[in-house]
C-alpha cells in the first residue's frame, strides 16, 4: 500500500481524507499529535527524508480567522510561522527531496468585492491576517519550485454521526454549527446578504485521491458547486434534516461587523470549472452534498 505523508491530519479536512482514503494509502501524520512541529526545518526535513513516501499533503494552517485578526501583522505569532514559515519548511523540504506536493489554500485569499465567481485568473487580495498569511504561502510554494499543486479551498464541510449524539467540545464546520443550533433549539442568526461556497470534504479527498494518481501542477479551485447566502445554507440544512426553520433569523453583514471590527468578503462565490474540466470530476451542489451527508448519518 503507497504511503502519504500528511500535515494536519488530525484537522477538520484531512482527519476525513484519512477516513476515505485509508483503504488505498498509508497515511503519515506530521502535526503537534504526533509530536512534529511543522515551524520547525529540522525535524520536517528530518521525517520527510526518512519517510519512503514521495507524495506530501499539506493541510496544516492555523484556521482561526478571528484570532489571527488579533496577530494582524505579527510574524512571530502562531497564524503567520504555522501558515508562512511551516509551509516553507514543507515545500523546501519538498523541493530538496524530489516530493511531489499538494499544498491545501484557502478562497480568502479573495477580498470578496467581485460580483461574479472568482476563477484562478483572478488576482489575490486578502483583507485580513488570515488570508494573508495564506496567500505568503501560496508564494512560498511557487518560489520553492516544488513539484507542487495548489488546491484552494472553501467553507469545508462534512458529516458527524456523532453529533446527533453527545459530543463533548466538538469542532464543527458550519453546517454542523447550523444543525447543533437548530437541534437545541437555539436561533440561528444568519447573513442573507453575503455569498459563500460550502465545500463537502468528500469532494475534497476525490481530488485528492486524483492528485495522488496523476501528479497534476498549477493552482486550482476545489471547492463545491453551490455558491448561497449564509441564510440559505440554513434554510436548506433545516429542510433536509427536518429542523425547525422558524428558528432561523435574518441579519446583515453590515450589522454584524458594526459589532465586530474584523473585516468579512461579502461576496465570495468560487467557481470549479477549470479542476471539473482538467480532472474530469463533477464536485457535488450543496443540495446533493446534504443529500449524502443524510445518508451517511442515517437519516
């Protein structure tokens, strides 16, 4: 069985792309769980030199959009060595040893002003820290000159039988936040006037697994087919897992960031049609993502 060295595999993504794909491939996990600091270069290059693997999935980033506001321009902070200095270290290393690289980004690299799909033409310009720090590593992986691919990425979803259960301190995406909130009968404050692009991690790990096989290059959009206001997400959450709708409430980003300083894309619509033409794989619309999810948890 071909082994993969992995970063974050303990994450929301790639703790689901080891779900999938473990039947074919042996996964390696380089992340704080097994003792490996990505911000550290000799230990990287200590364990992807040792390792038999030719292939590095690179999915560890500090992900914490609002606390990486908080580091806004500090380099000696957590969101800017982990994404910056740590991606540096893998794609080097990467380049050092001949590995071929799947390096896992993020649309907030986008300022969310175009009223139409961004496509990989379109140039960058994040407006937070996050964004930024993604958008450095982008750049440390193409002036690496690794034999590398970029996959960007969007609002990561995926299905938890266990949360329909008691789950102690879960990390859930944000469709799992939506279904928590209805069950408890909570209400769900929801922007109708922005634009996102939920992706179901399954999807993800498909082109991934495609990425495994066939090694292609560049910079793609892997992300799903549905671009939806945060309000509708909900209303089709509630309706395909039969919650209470009324519990959905309407708010504006405008409001919300009048109470909030950090800055938010308003229009973040992600269009897949270069990754569905090139690799020849059909990424699912968020009605049929959900249609799967149900079926996963068994409802």
């Amino acid at each position: 069985m071909q082994t993969i060295i992995g970063t974050g595999l303990s994450g929301l993504v790639g703790s689901r792309i080891v779900e999938l794909l473990s039947g074919k491939y042996t996964f390696e996990n380089l992340d704080l769980t097994t003792g490996v600091d990505v911000t550290n270069p000799n230990i990287i290059d200590q364990k992807i030199s040792s390792s038999s693997s030719n292939i590095v999935v690179h999915t560890a980033a500090f992900t914490d959009v609002d606390k990486a506001w908080e580091q806004q321009g500090d380099k000696d902070g957590l969101c800017y060595r982990i994404n910056v200095l740590g991606t540096r270290n893998i794609c080097q290393t990467c380049r050092k040893y001949n590995k071929y690289l799947i390096h896992i980004s993020t649309d907030f690299v986008f300022d969310g002003k175009k009223r139409t799909a961004y496509v990989e033409e379109d140039k960058p310009n994040p407006i937070e820290w996050y964004g930024q720090t993604k958008l450095l590593a982008e750049e440390e992986v193409k002036n690496s000159q690794a034999n590398s691919l970029i996959l960007r990425i969007s609002f990561p979803f995926k299905a938890k039988e266990s949360l329909f259960k008691f789950e102690p301190n879960p990390k859930l995406d944000l469709v799992r936040k939506i279904i928590e909130k209805l069950k408890n009968n909570q209400t769900a404050f929801m922007f109708f006037d922005q634009v996102i692009t939920p992706t179901f991690i399954d999807d993800i790990s498909k082109v991934i697994d495609y990425c495994i096989l066939n090694k292609p290059k560049g910079l793609y959009h892997c992300v799903g087919s549905s671009a939806v206001s945060p309000y509708d997400l909900a209303s089709l959450v509630a309706d395909f897992f039969s919650l209470d709708k009324t519990l959905i409430k309407k708010t504006t980003l405008k409001l919300f960031e009048g109470e909030n300083f950090r800055p938010r894309q308003t229009f973040q619509a992600i269009s897949n049609n270069k990754l569905e033409t090139d690799f020849g794989i059909k990424i699912s619309t968020l009605a049929e993502a959900l249609k799967k999810i149900r079926i996963q948890i068994g409802k």
